[in-house]
C-alpha cells in the first residue's frame, strides 16, 4: 500500500483572517495497482504540464478533474 499526502492553503494565521481555508488530503493506493495507474495517469496528464514535471490541482478546469476522479475510480483507492 502506497499513501500519498498534500495539503493546500496556510496552516498558520499570522495576519488573523477570518476566512481563511487549508485542507490535507490522502490518496492510499495499493501495491499491485500502483505502476499501472501511474502509467495510466501520466498518459492522461502529459499534455497538461506547465513548466514542470508535476500536476497543480489549482492549474486543472473542470473536465480535467473529471477524468482524474474517473481514472481513480476504475482502481480500488481510497
């Protein structure tokens, strides 16, 4: 089993916003279905790289996030 965390927004209030949002987030994919949905997922993503070899969440329009949740739910992931 592979688990994978990112976080997104501060996680410290310096200047005491009252709306100010952070999330953490986990991605536990299992061994066996690992190298296939990578495979899987960089074939989708390849032309959605900026400068950069990594995916920005905040970079991906709706459809792009579709079909990311759409390849996630053909493998057994939590």
């Amino acid at each position: 089993m592979h688990i994978y965390i990112d976080e997104s927004g501060i996680f410290n209030n310096p200047a005491n916003k009252s709306n100010v949002a952070s999330c953490v987030v986990a991605l536990v994919i299992p061994s066996a279905r690992k190298v296939k949905l990578f495979k899987e997922f960089k074939a989708l993503t390849s032309n959605w790289v900026g400068s950069g070899d990594e995916v920005k969440g905040r970079n991906l329009d709706e459809v792009q996030i579709a079909s990311v949740v759409a390849l996630l739910r053909r493998y057994d992931v939590i």
